[in-house]
C-alpha cells in the first residue's frame, strides 16, 4: 500500500512537467486550446489527488484496526498487570526484603582460630600494608600475620557474604555515618556493627547481645535504651546506633586509644582496664593483647579485615549484591495504647510489614500514654490510610479482646518474665557438656548453641552462658 501511493504521489510531480515535455504538436496554439488543454491537466490531477486521499484513509483504518486488535489481545495481560500491582502487593516485597537481606548471625562468628591459622594470598604483605596506609584512617590500622588473617578472611574467603554487607551498607551506612558525625567520631567505626552482626538489625547473640549493634542488656539499660515487657530499643537501629556513638566517646575519653576502645566494646570497659594493669599500666593494644580474653584478641584485627575488604573489594572481585532498598517509611508518634493488629485490620497494612518496621515491640504492642510517646514506622504509601483512619475506629477496635489477653495483662503489670537474665555458668574440673547440660535441665545441643561450640571440648575457668 505504501509503495502504491508513493507512485502515485510521484505521478501528481510528474504529470505537468509531462505533459509539458510533449509540447505542441502543431504551431502556436490558440488562446481556447490552452484553456482546453489546462482544464484536462487540472481534472487529471484533481482525479490522482481523489485517489490518493482515498487509499491513504483505507490505509489508515485498516492500521486503526491491527492496533485495536493488538489492544484486545493484550488486554487480559494489562489487566492481570494493574490488578497485581497495589500497595500490598509493593508492601510484600518489602517483607522479602528485610527476609532476604538480613544476613543471618551465624555468618559473623568467626568459624577459624585465628590464633593458629595462617592463610597465604596471591597479593603479597607489602601491597596490603600499602592499601592500609593509603586508607588514611584516623585509627591505627596495624598489621601482623593475625590481621593479615581477617584480611584474607573478608576479602577472600567470604565474598559472597561481603557482596551482601557491601549492599545493605548503602543503606545503614548513611545513618551511622551521620551519628557518629553529630558526636564528632571517625566515621571509619560504622564497621564495627558489620563485625557485631553483619548489618542484620534483629540479630541475637547465643549470649544474648541484641540488635544491630549487639547490645547487651546492662550495657543498653545504661545509655538509655528502654528495655521492658513491651519494647526492645536494642532492635531500633537509630536508637542503637546513638547509644553505640555515646558508648565509644566515652571509652576514647576513658583510654585515649581508639584499638582500646574499640576492644572494650566487646568485653566491656572493665577487662581492657585489667589487662591494662597486667601490663604494667601500657595502653598499647598489642601489650595487653595476651591479657585479652580470645574473642576480644580478634575483634581489632577483625575491624581491620572488614574495612579492608569494604574499601578494596572490586580487587578482589567481590560484587556487590542489588539487595534493593527498603519503601520509604514515615514516622508516626502515638500517645495511645496501639496494637499491631489494629493497624493491619482498620488501615491494611500488612502485620508482617508493620512488624518488619517495628521490631521493637514484643508483644505488638505499642504502649503509648498521654505522656509518653512511641514511634509508629510505616510505608509512605500507607501513610495517608493511616491519618485518614477515624482514632475511635482504630483505637477502639477489637481493643477489649486485643489487650486483655493474659500475656499483655501480666506485661502491663510487670509480672511479665523475658530472657534478659541468663546464668553465667564458670567450668570446673571435671565438668563436660552432658553433666553442665543435665545440672541445669538443658540439654547439649543448647548448651552449644548458646555459646557457640564447635566441639563438646571444655577448658577449666571458661564461661558458658545458659538460659532457663
């Protein structure tokens, strides 16, 4: 079709010039021929326009209806497609999210002894000392065969794991980056909480450190962490992450070092001042490192390795997993008692979602008062439900059934118990797991897991940590 109107619009160019071409065929043509001869040329050419228009409308429908049949056939898949996609259906990737992300806390307990493993790389010791150098890190960044070790272990051993810290930094990151800015701290300590618990912000030590800072509870209660029958500030990755800031000023006002403090971090303020003492009073990290207890020896070169392998990643081939970004959330401050549950059956949101935001809250109960306010965090695109959802209707629903249950009753009159309290068990001689285990009606398996065995071996004067 195209090729016949392209010919005949050449023929409505051609024609005049044509017929102009003939010329006469006798000589000079009288004044009635030429008006003759012109009136012919006119409806010749009126006809090839008439023409023209008419193939280009019939071509021009017939396109009309390929498109419309197109749109019929595909309208069933447009549909299926603006059906699926609703606030729900995006809130339910946000659960997958935090559920895929969240690098479980297994996978930051150190499954080598560092103290007798070597590990060898194809890059040679002076390259990496370069590197560190390089870093300009306002913490001193040493380097022997232990840090050498966790520098192996980040960069190579692990880097499929790296590759997802690398992407869930991109999202806490900014937010330890801007605390620790606000109490004037080297940002470089944002990887000490990759150390605690990969970035997972519900993570739970076998000793029972919470959250993404691992706080434990003594510790959390003293910088201001609210931890009662119904909330868990340990599981608030703000709130942690302001705690851990004030925590670390303090110990570098305390030590004037920062590997100190660092260290103290882990086994507490206390045992860093003891080895201290053990070492006629130095304040090096490497003279009192043999009076550190085991876990703490690693935890310095342990920061090392992770910020090693943070910064230097692409050469070593770690790719950093697109593990997606949360939906943007809002924050809500309720004065009232509120309910999980209420949130999910008046607005909608869906309860894993509204857990997911809130992990603070035990019982899904946030216990607002008229002179107490908590945070409410939800999608942004639930936000406008949410205000626009009458207070009597929200607040008053199912509310008799949802907060006279026996758990929230014995939580609201502190009669609640929880396993923040933990037995701090000191082996004997003569003691082994079995005998430990049925002493205190646990068994083996939890004995382990609690505090981390790789084997059933003991050691005279070791701690084990165990739950009632």
């Amino acid at each position: 079709m195209k090729k016949v109107l392209c010919i005949l619009a050449a023929c409505l160019v051609l024609l005049p010039q044509m017929l102009v071409a003939q010329g006469p065929r006798r000589g000079k043509p009288s004044r009635k021929e030429l008006t003759e001869e012109n009136e012919k040329l006119k409806n010749s050419l009126d006809s090839l326009r008439t023409l023209v228009d008419s193939l280009q409308v019939a071509d021009s429908l017939k396109h009309i209806e390929h498109l419309k049949a197109l749109e019929d056939a595909k309208r069933p898949e447009i549909e299926r497609l603006m059906i699926s996609f609703d606030p729900q259906a995006s809130d339910s990737l946000l659960a997958k999210w935090y559920e895929a992300t969240a690098v479980k806390f297994e996978d930051c307990v150190n499954t080598y002894d560092m103290s007798e493993e070597v590990f060898t790389s194809d890059v040679s010791d002076s390259v990496m000392i370069a590197r560190l150098a390089a870093m300009n890190c306002p913490i001193a960044l040493p380097f022997d065969q232990t840090v050498k070790n966790y520098m192996i272990l980040y960069a190579e051993k692990r880097k499929s794991t790296m590759g997802r810290i690398i992407g869930l930094s991109k999202y806490y990151f900014p937010i330890f980056e801007e605390t620790l800015a606000r109490y004037g701290l080297p940002l470089e300590l944002k990887y000490m909480a990759v150390v605690e618990s990969m970035l997972n912000p519900v993570a739970t030590s076998p000793a029972g450190a919470r959250g993404i800072w691992q706080f434990m509870f003594n510790t959390a209660k003293g910088y201001g962490l609210e931890i009662n029958s119904f909330i868990d500030d340990r599981l608030d990755v703000e709130k942690a992450s302001d705690a851990a800031a004030r925590y670390l000023r303090d110990a570098y006002r305390t030590f004037g070092d920062w590997s100190l403090a660092i260290s103290s971090y882990n086994c507490g303020a206390g045992n860093i001042m003891k080895a201290i003492k053990r070492a006629a009073g130095s304040r090096n990290f490497w003279d009192i490192y043999p009076y550190l207890k085991r876990e703490t020896r690693g935890y310095v070169p342990a920061f090392v390795g992770v910020m090693y392998a943070m910064t230097y990643y692409r050469e070593y081939g770690i790719e950093p997993q697109d593990v997606g970004m949360p939906a943007a959330v809002d924050t809500f401050m309720i004065d009232r008692k509120l309910h999980f549950a209420q949130i999910n059956e008046v607005v909608g949101v869906p309860m894993d979602i509204v857990k997911h935001l809130n992990p603070q809250y035990i019982y899904e109960v946030i216990p607002g008062t008229a002179s107490r306010k908590y945070a409410l965090k939800l999608p942004y695109n639930w936000c406008g439900p949410f205000m626009d959802a009458h207070p009597d209707s929200l607040y008053g629903h199912r509310a008799a059934e949802l907060f006279e249950s026996d758990v929230i009753k014995a939580a609201s009159s502190g009669k609640s118990t929880r396993p923040d309290n933990r037995i701090v068990y000191k082996v004997k001689e003569g003691d082994y797991l079995g005998r430990i285990a049925s002493r205190h009606h646990v068994t083996v398996k939890q004995l382990k897991s609690w505090n981390n065995l790789k084997s059933d071996k003991l050691r005279v004067g070791q701690i084990l940590y165990i739950y009632k």
